[in-house]
C-alpha cells in the first residue's frame, strides 16, 4: 500500500513541482510587464507636461510684457470725447517719485510713449528754469495764488510754459507738490491743463505747465480793468462744457476715479481760442481712498465754492466737485462772485439768492449778468439754470453725475452753433467753427 501510494504518488510529485514553477515563471512576465507599462506611461506624461510647460513658456515669450505694479494698463477710448486717461507710466499711487541727488526723479514719470502725442513729463533743473524765467524775473510774472507764484517762461527748445514756483510749505506742500506731478503725468485730456514737467532741485519745487494765453476765467468775468472784452453767452456755455467734459474725465473715465477739490474760475484757464481747461491738482483725490463711497478729510479748497456736506462733516465724494461746478455755472450766468459782503443782504452767498430764482421763469431772466442781455434765448436760458439748480442742490445724491451735466449742455452748445454760423460772426463761432463737442 504504501509502494503503491508511493508508486502511486510518485508522478505527482514532479507533476505538482512542475505546476510550482509555472505558477513562479509566469508572476515574474506579469510584473515585468506592468512595471514595463507602468515606466511607459510615466515617461509619456512627463512628455506631455513637457511639451505642455514649453508652449506655455513660448506664448509667455511672446505676449507683451506686463507690468504687475502697474494698476491702470488700460487704455480707456472716450467715444464722446477725445479725452483719454493713459496709463504709460507705472506710478502707483502709493508712492511717489524718488529724490535722488537733490532732484526728484520719476524714473517712470519720465517715460515717454511714442504713441501718445503727449510729450511726457520732463524733470528741469533749476538753472534751466532760471535761464527760461530769466532769473524769475517781475516782467515774467502771471499771478499769484495761496500755494506760489506763476511766471512765463521759454524753454530751451522754444515752448512757452507757465512755471509755477511754489512756496516752501512743509510736508503738506511736499504731498501737493508731488500728487499734482503723479496725477498729471497719468491723466491726459483735451479738457486738463498739461503738466509738461517739474523741478525738485533742493529745496526749490517747481511745476512747468503747458502755457494759457488768456490766463484764468476768473480775470474775464471780473475785468474790473478791462484788460479783456466782456465774454459772450456762446463763449460761457462752451467754457461750461469743457469744464464739464473735465469733471466727467476725472470721475468716470480715470481708474481710480478723482475728485479735484478746487474747482473753481480761477483754476479754470483759456486758450487763445477761449477752449476751457481745468488746472491746480494740488488738492485732488483718488476715488480708491474711498470708505463705504466717500472719502473722510480734511476740509480744504475755497470759500463759496465747498459743499454743505463737505464742508460741514468733511465727507468728500465726486458730487462735491459737482456743487463746485454748479457754482461756476451761477458766475458765468450772473457775472457774481460766489461770496459778497458788499452786496445787500440776502444776496451775499450766490448759491443761497440764485436757487429760489433759477427755478422761477420770470426771475431768472433778473439774475443774468447784465452785460449779456439779448444774447441769449429765454429757452436755452431757463435750461442752463435747471443744471445749474440741480448742482448746487444741498443734499448730493439729488446732484447730477456731470456725465448728465455734459449730455444736457451738448444739445444747447450745438444749436446755439448752428444758429451763430447761420448768421453773424463772433468769437464764439471763431472757436467754435475749429472745435468738437
Ligand atoms: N498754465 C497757465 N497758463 C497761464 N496762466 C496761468 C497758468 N497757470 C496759472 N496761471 C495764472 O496764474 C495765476 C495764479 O495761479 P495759481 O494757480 O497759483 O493761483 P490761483 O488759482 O489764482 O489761486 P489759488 O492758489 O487760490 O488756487 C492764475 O490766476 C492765472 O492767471
Ligand atoms: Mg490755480
């Protein structure tokens, strides 16, 4: 029995040790065979992310370069207009120009675009305003403000330019000095008066702007020495729409937003042909320093001319410049200043006489300047007032925005156009005949 189970267990001994090693041979083909697709695949994908990493490196290679501390790259078309707000310098407003070696140097500032027919901003030593002032000279002197002194000048390659030397004013005069160089240097419009550059010599901080040859709006609607002719109606309603054109640049086509803060005639400068720009940035602010929309500071700019809400809480938002232009609107339709002791009383503030009239059609025809009578028509008159009651209006949301302010005067400045060329000639149609709404 046992040969027998032993004969009989005898082939199945070879014959489960041969099922052993088959079984042993072929886990060892599988493994080499996954570990083989297994290396395949790895290798594949490693490709792939390779080819992957290079078409993205090369189309990187490719793109313009991006400046990442640049916040305003775009290029902002107006459609209406022909203001533009161009971003070719890379200043953040957070800082500002470095001092370097006496002189303060934008480095950035400094780029020019040769796309932009803006020249850019050029940095000027002293000695070079000097020699264009010759020496700062009484026979160069425009006019005096709060923050300096304004002379004419020539500069080397033969520009005339209004330089204006500012005081010496410590750390606030320093912030002006250098927010009107980053703001101008960032914002360019038709409607804005050009910075062509500065001067941080030591001590000296000096602007050089493009030059106005009918100086400020202020000198002509009072001209108690007659230096000017009296300005005519067209003149006033396309100077109020330039001035328009310039708000609503600031605060709906810059990126930030800015709110001037001292809007007002004398900051409001004539070309030869009587076009309007706005000047004097010194005070402005960026919309991104905004809390829940508005803007908590300090009360500055001029008297008569503040918002009830800014003046009183210290709340700025653009519907401040809004009141501000309102008031201009009031000076260039009565010929009044906006503060008056001499006058009787009641009409010593301008907004407090004008708004109970400037709704009322008999009595607005009263409150016109008198030396524009019969030059315009009582429908245009009466329309002029309405925007100018909506924006001195006391409380600012039933302000307009000065997008609405600029699509009310068009129509009326383009009609008043059409009938002036039908008929005689005037300074208006002169400037306008040259001009696009
Ligand atoms: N770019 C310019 N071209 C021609 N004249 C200018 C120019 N800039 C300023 N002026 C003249 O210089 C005068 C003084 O200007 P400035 O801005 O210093 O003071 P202001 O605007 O009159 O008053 P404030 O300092 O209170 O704002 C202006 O009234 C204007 O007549
Ligand atoms: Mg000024």
């Amino acid at each position: 029995m046992v040969m027998e189970t032993s004969t009989s267990n005898a082939p199945a001994r070879p014959s489960g040790h041969t099922t052993a090693t088959k079984h042993t041979h072929q886990h060892g083909i599988l493994s080499f065979t996954s570990i083989t697709i297994i290396i395949i695949s790895v290798i594949s994908i490693l490709a792939l992310l390779l080819v992957l990493l290079l078409v993205v490196m090369f189309r990187r290679l490719k793109s313009p370069k991006r400046n990442s501390n640049c916040k305003d790259i775009s290029i902002i078309n107006n459609t209406n207009s022909s203001s533009r707000f161009i971003a070719h310098t890379t200043i953040n407003f957070t800082s500002s120009p470095d001092v370097k070696g006496g002189c303060l140097y934008g480095s950035n500032v400094v780029n020019r675009t040769s796309t932009s027919k803006h020249r850019g901003v050029q940095v000027f030593t002293y000695k070079e305003l000097d020699i264009a002032t010759d020496s700062f000279s009484e026979a160069n002197l425009i006019g005096h403000g709060r923050f300096g002194v304004v002379y004419k000048g020539v500069l080397t390659d033969g520009t005339v330019a209004a330089i204006k030397k500012r005081h010496r004013e410590g750390k606030q005069g320093e912030r002006a000095f250098r927010i009107e160089v980053d703001l101008l240097s960032r914002l360019h419009s038709p409607y804005l008066v050009e910075l062509l550059g500065y001067c941080a010599d030591q001590h000296h901080r000096i602007l050089i702007f493009q030059y106005m040859p009918n100086g400020a709006l202020q000198h002509h609607l009072y001209n108690s020495n007659k230096q000017y002719p009296p300005l005519d109606w067209g003149t006033r309603l396309r100077i109020a729409l330039d001035c328009a054109r310039a708000l609503e640049f600031l605060h709906e086509h810059a990126t930030p937003s800015v709110i001037h803060r001292d809007l007002k005639c004398s900051n409001i400068l004539l070309e030869h042909n009587y076009r309007a720009k706005v000047s004097d940035f010194g005070l402005a602010k960026m919309g991104s320093d905004k809390i829940n929309g508005q803007i908590s500071t300090s009360v500055v700019g001029t008297t008569g001319y503040l918002a009830p809400e800014y003046a009183s809480t210290g709340k700025l938002t653009t519907k401040s410049d809004v009141y501000s232009y309102g008031v201009v609107l009031l000076q260039l339709l009565t010929g009044r200043v906006p503060i008056d002791t001499k006058r009787p009383s009641g009409e010593h503030v301008l907004v407090s006489w004008a708004l109970p009239r400037l709704t009322n059609r008999d009595k607005v025809v009263e409150m016109v300047d008198p030396t524009l009578q019969g030059q315009y028509s009582k429908k245009d008159l009466v329309q002029i007032a309405a925007i100018a009651a909506m924006c001195v209006q006391p409380e600012a949301d039933y302000r307009p925005l000065m997008t609405d302010v600029v699509q009310s005067l068009i129509p009326v400045v383009k009609n008043l156009f059409s009938a002036v060329s039908s008929s005689g000639s005037s300074r208006f149609q002169q400037h306008m005949s040259s001009s696009r709404y």
